[in-house]
C-alpha cells in the first residue's frame, strides 16, 4: 500500500474516533452534526494540506518585476514562475535574482517573459532579444524624455539644449555650477523646450536642468556636464572711420575674449588712435586672423592698400566688412564686386532677432540702410522676417563678411553679454582664418553609476580615473573596452599621453531620461518578438499554494481544540 493510502487509512480512523467522541459528549443533534462537520472539515483540509491539487503550470514563460513596475504587478498571469531584478519593489515571497540571465539559468525553458513595468534595464537587454515579451506597464512618469546638448564648447561661447518632456503646463530651468538661474522657458505644446547658455570659464562644469510643474514644484532634475575649452588666442586689424558704441563694446568683448587687436579709429580728418599704415605690411596680414573694416575706413583706403588686403584674403584671411550708415556709391560698387548683391536704401531699418538668438524678451534692434538681396553670399544671421542681416562670400582661401547689424551692443545693456558673445563668437569663428585644430575623440557619452560603457579607439595601457582619484585598468580587445563606473561625477579616460573627460551620472540622476530610454529599446524588442512565431506551450503541473489550506485547517481545527478544553454541560 503506498503512503498516501496509509496516510488516508490513519485519517479516517482518527476522524472517526473524533466523531465517536463527539456523539457521546453533545446531547443536542444540531451540537452533534456541527462538530461532526468541523471534524470531516479539519480531517479534509489536513489531506489537502499533505498532498495539494495540482494546478496546470506554464514552465516555458516567466513572469518579471522591474524597478518602478510593482503597480503592474496585479496584472500579470497566473500560473507562471515569478522572479524580481534588483530594485524592484515586490512581494518577499518573490524570488530575486540579479539580473536577468540568472533567472533564464534558473529556469532553463522560460521562452516568453511578461514584464511588470515598462521596461529593462541595459545590461538585460540582450539577453530578452530571442525571447518574446510582453509588457504590462502603467502611464508613464512626467519628466524629460530626451535630452541633446552642446558637451564640449568653447570660452564665450553660446552652448544650448534641447529636449522634450512629457508634463502639462511645465517650464524648464537651467541653472549654472553655482546654482544661479541662467535661462528659463516655458515647454511648447509638443512638449518641446530650448535653452542657452554661455560657456565663461575654460574648464569643467555640471549645468542643472530642473523640470517644474504648473506650481513651480520640481518634478525632475537632469545633470548637464560641459567641457569648456581655451581655444586659440586670435589676432585681428580693426580700422573704423569713427567711434560708436558698436565697436566700443565690440572690442571689449574681443579683448576679454583674449584676442590681440591692432586697431586705427579716424577721429577727425588726418587725426585717429593707432597706426594705419603698419596694418598693411604684407607680414602683419599674414600674421592677423582677420581684419575689421566699415564703409568710411573702406573708402579712405588707396587703391594699393585694398589688392594689399584682398590678397591678403586669398591666402586665408578673414575679412569683416561693417556697414554703419548708408555707403558711398563707389563702397557699395566695389563691395557688391566681392560677390555681394547690395541695395542702398534710404534709412536705417528696424530689425527683430528673437528667433535667431532664442531672446526670451523682445528686443529692437536696427540695421544699416543696405539690403543683401542675394549674389554668391551665404546668410550667416537673418531676422525674424527673413532680411538677410549678415552674410559671407568665399575668396580663394579665405572668407568676406558683410555685416548690417547697427546696435548688437543692446544685449550687453541688458545684462546678456553671454549671448551677445556667443553672437560674435559664432560669426569670428565663420570668418577668421582656418586654423587646424588639435585632434580629439568625441565627446564620451554621458552613463550612469553602476551602467556599462563602452569605450573605443584604445590603446593597450588604457585606464580610468575616478572622480575619487582610483585608477581601473581596461581589457582592452579589438581597441574597446567595457567599464562599469561605481562614482558619480568627472572621470578621465587616460590612453598615453591624452586625458579626457567623461562625466557618469548618479543612479536617481535624470532617472525619467533613462527609464523613458529603457522603456523605448523594450517596446522596440517585444516589437520584433511579435513578428516570430510563438511555440507551442510547455504545459505542466505543480502543486496549489499551502498557505490557504493551511488557513482552511487551522479554522476548524483550533475550534475543536476550544470545545475539547471547555467545560462539560451539565446532562
């Protein structure tokens, strides 16, 4: 007789004796039936309790619990396996493991994965790709969605970003290093944003972009690492046929800029500051980056002076030609030669840059009474309506610009002299002679704590540094090499003599970012796992859970354990 039968025999024959007591002890009928039942009841739930039904069981699919998915938790399927990755805030009777290979090694037939939450980490990715998934997400968090910025930009430049987020009636700030408010803006309907700021300092530096809802409650918060570079000292010739305000504070700006100017300002006839006549020694052309000319300066130049300096230009030179007030016709018949389409008009017009320079306030600026309808020239700054305000020709290897812009100074007034560098900074950098800058790799893309990141094009002693100083060897093969940074903060990738920066953020820095990254690469794997075709099933069976027979046992069981123990009723 196997055990079952036996254990079954013994049952029964204890219920009995139970039963046997019971009629002796109750007089009533209605006492001698109850606890008769509560017998057969406790007697029941005891075998069921040894050997449970068997339920059926899908042994080729696994149920799985990510970080941020325990609301989804409810609708997954029954009768599967159930597993949660680190993070993840599920029931302690769900099995954890810490990560996703793992549990496939723990569960070798798993096929299909239904996933609680609505995405999975990096480093399981890969192995769901031959699997097929099946999400069971909640809505998605407000924060940022994506995020592009300028990481690497150069010393009085205007380095912006660009985003999309997903919140109602939001705005978006960024703040500098020292948390001072530089730029703000409220989020399109698209839920599109864009922001500047000016790079000041060569350097490194951590920019916070902090998302606000409709009270101005922060909602999220991203770090923006920038590297500020020194860039080239430049050297410029500026001559002007008067003062202005214009190149006052255009040269303080070149100046704070680091750049070396050789400068003649015509105050009266025969009388100026600076030297004009060194400007056209043949060697401090070749020497100067670019040159600065307006039309009253253009116009004192001997003919000489100008194949001088259009040589000049055909070696490389940049050339900036200032338009302050309406030009002489033969300025204007020797500009348009240059490749210039030129009108003259009759007065200085208004012009609006909003747009163009992302001006949170409207600003009036003014432009010369010379309009550039066309020609060989490229617009290099228009306003709003599309007037051509700034524009460039080539010539041989160097570069002509005409500029109409009257009054740029106005963003100094204002106290956006960030902006107005960045302007100038942009156009200096469009015109002034080609120079060959120092080869460097791409910026490293931004990673979190605790995430892989592969980095390439390395040598064999190829090492980290730490934001904390601890140096990691690399494995390098095939000239890349995984790393697992366990720091936030500024790392440096040391290949030989080069050092660059990297920047790996917290685990809960930009965490909307990342989930939303997640949560788009799944969609795409469970995506191509529907185009597959789905096995066949691996049915089984495994026994129900205790715990609720336990539950069923123990009611009637403590019941008669009470009646055995309560005093006898008088016969």
């Amino acid at each position: 007789m196997s055990a079952p039968m036996l254990v079954a025999a013994a049952l029964a024959l204890a219920t009995l004796m139970v039963i046997w007591r019971s009629l002796r002890r109750e007089t009533g009928v209605k006492a001698r039936l109850l606890w008769s039942a509560m017998s057969l009841l406790a007697a029941a739930a005891f075998w069921l309790l040894l050997y449970p039904p068997q339920r059926a069981w899908r042994e080729d699919a696994l149920n799985v619990i990510v970080p941020g998915g325990d609301a989804a938790v409810s609708s997954l399927p029954s009768g599967q396996s159930i597993v949660a990755l680190p993070g993840a805030d599920a029931p302690a009777r769900v099995e954890r493991v810490p990560d996703l290979a793992t549990a496939l090694r723990r569960h070798p037939q798993v096929r299909e994965l239904d996933i609680a939450g609505d995405h999975l980490p990096l480093r399981d990715r890969s192995v769901a790709a031959a699997l097929r998934l099946r999400l069971h997400s909640a809505a998605e968090a407000p924060g940022f969605r994506d995020l592009h910025w300028t990481q690497r930009s150069a010393a009085g430049q205007q380095w912006f970003v660009v985003g999309g987020v997903s919140a109602e009636g939001a705005t978006v700030e960024l703040r500098d290093p020292a948390g001072a408010l530089v730029d703000a803006v409220a989020v399109e309907s698209g839920g599109r944003f864009s922001l500047s700021a000016p790079a000041r300092i060569a350097g490194l530096a951590r920019f916070e972009l902090n998302l606000l809802d409709a009270r101005k409650q922060r909602i999220d918060s991203a770090s923006l690492p920038l590297e500020v570079e020194s860039g080239i000292a430049l050297s410029a010739i500026v001559q002007a046929g008067a003062p202005s305000p214009e190149l006052k504070y255009w040269r303080r700006w070149a100046s704070d800029a680091g750049m070396r100017i050789d400068s003649h300002i015509a105050l009266s006839d025969g009388l100026g500051v600076g030297d004009a006549s060194a400007m056209f020694d043949p060697a401090a052309l070749a020497a100067a980056d670019f040159a600065v000319f307006d039309e009253r300066s253009w116009l004192a130049l001997a003919p000489a002076q100008k194949a001088t300096l259009l040589a000049a230009v055909d070696q490389g030179l940049g050339l900036l030609l200032r338009a302050s007030g309406p030009p002489d016709a033969g300025v204007l018949a020797e500009w348009s030669a240059l490749g210039f389409a030129l009108a003259s008009e009759g007065s200085a017009v208004s012009a609006s840059i909003d747009g163009a320079l992302s001006l949170r306030e409207h600003l009036d600026f003014r432009a010369a009474p010379l309009s550039i309808t066309g020609g060989s020239a490229a617009p290099l700054l228009s306003d709003d309506h599309g007037r051509v305000l700034i524009a460039a020709v080539s010539r041989g290897q160097g570069r002509i610009a005409l500029s109409t812009l009257l009054d740029s100074f106005q963003l100094v007034l204002r106290g956006d002299a960030g902006r107005y560098g960045g302007l100038w900074g942009r156009l200096i950098a469009e015109v002034a002679r080609p120079r060959q800058p120092a080869m460097r790799r791409s910026p490293i893309p931004v990673g979190w704590v605790g995430e892989r990141q592969v980095l390439c094009d390395l040598g064999d002693q190829a090492r980290v540094i730490s934001a904390s100083g601890a140096e990691t060897r690399l494995i390098v093969s095939e000239r890349c090499a995984a790393y697992w940074p366990e720091e936030a903060g500024w790392h440096r990738l040391a290949d030989g003599d080069a050092r660059e920066p990297f920047y790996v953020r917290a685990s809960g820095d930009a965490e909307s970012l990342r989930n939303h990254r997640d949560r788009v690469a799944t969609q795409a794997l469970a995506s191509a796992g529907e185009s597959t075709v789905a096995a066949s099933p691996v049915a089984g069976r495994r026994p129900m859970d205790r715990w609720p027979l336990l539950l069923l046992w123990l009611l009637p069981t403590a019941l008669l354990w009470w009646r055995e123990r309560r005093p006898l009723s008088p016969r």
